[in-house]
C-alpha cells in the first residue's frame, strides 16, 4: 500500500501541465510546454486592469486550432460561422470566442496562448498557460491557468 502511494505522489510530480484541445476538431491534442516551444512563437502586448502595458510572449491560438483540424480560413462560412471555442481554466472560469475572431481572414488581432512574461515563465496563479487577447477594454477574456480549449457549434 506505502507502495503505491509513493508511486502516485511520484507520477503527479512528474506529470507537466498541459492544455487539452478537444471537441469539433479532427485531431485532438494534449499540448505540454515542450510542445508549445517547438511552433511559431509570437509576442503581442496587453494591458492589465490599470491600463500599463505588458508583453507577452506564446503560440498563436489560430496555429493550435490549425494543428487540431479545426475549421479556419475559406471553410469558415455558413454553419461553420456557427462555431465556437470555450477557454476553460483551473479554477472554473470559462470564456467563449466565435471561431471568426480568432481567424486572420477575419481580424487582424493576434490572440495568444502565452507561457512567459518579459522573458520569464508566468507567474503561480496566472500560468502556466495564459490566454492573451490584445486590443480589448478589459482584460476579461484573458484567462489565466489555461487547461483546455473546446471546439463547438452554436446549434440548438
């Protein structure tokens, strides 16, 4: 029994934080840090709710929902407009994005799944993974502790 307990305190020391991409998406996907590091990497600015301005440095959402299959670009039209992506954090905070505003054939707006601030790992409460939506007047949508992203359709 002392056993197994000790290997289960071992394996969540050793298990790495990930953020689930799942839902209406052809390949679903269970991204680590080490994941994250390895694409296209871009750096947008926020500001926080006292309106300074902070850099932020992460994985374009739109490059995570291209690597899931999700419907973007010319075959985002019609029924398709219908869908959504649900950010879903640690401590049950939830938003909610239309797939059109996080497509480049529809805003210019870059949002970001950032993992580091100013050089540096995000601190312990807001990462490790931070949902970062430049340009907005408040910050709402900028979710911290980040562990899935969900694909869905609007349809009653």
């Amino acid at each position: 029994m002392i056993v197994l307990a000790c290997l289960v305190i071992v394996a969540g020391a050793l298990a790495q934080p990930a953020v689930k991409v799942s839902g209406e998406v052809a390949k679903p996907l269970q991204l680590q840090a080490a994941d994250l590091a390895k694409m296209k990497r871009t750096t947008v600015a926020m500001k926080d709710r006292d309106g300074n301005e902070h850099p932020y440095t992460g994985v374009p959402v739109a490059e995570i929902l291209d690597l899931a299959g999700v419907t973007t670009g010319k075959q985002l039209r019609g029924e398709n407009l219908t869908k959504y992506m649900l950010v879903k954090c640690s401590d049950g905070y939830e938003v909610l994005f239309s797939l059109a505003e996080l497509d480049s054939s529809f805003t210019d707006r870059t949002v970001i799944l950032a993992d580091s601030s100013e050089g540096k790992p995000l601190p312990a409460g807001k990462g490790p993974f931070r949902l970062v939506v430049p340009g907005e007047k408040k910050p709402a949508r900028s979710s911290f502790q980040v562990t899935e992203l969900v694909i869905r359709f609007a349809k009653e």
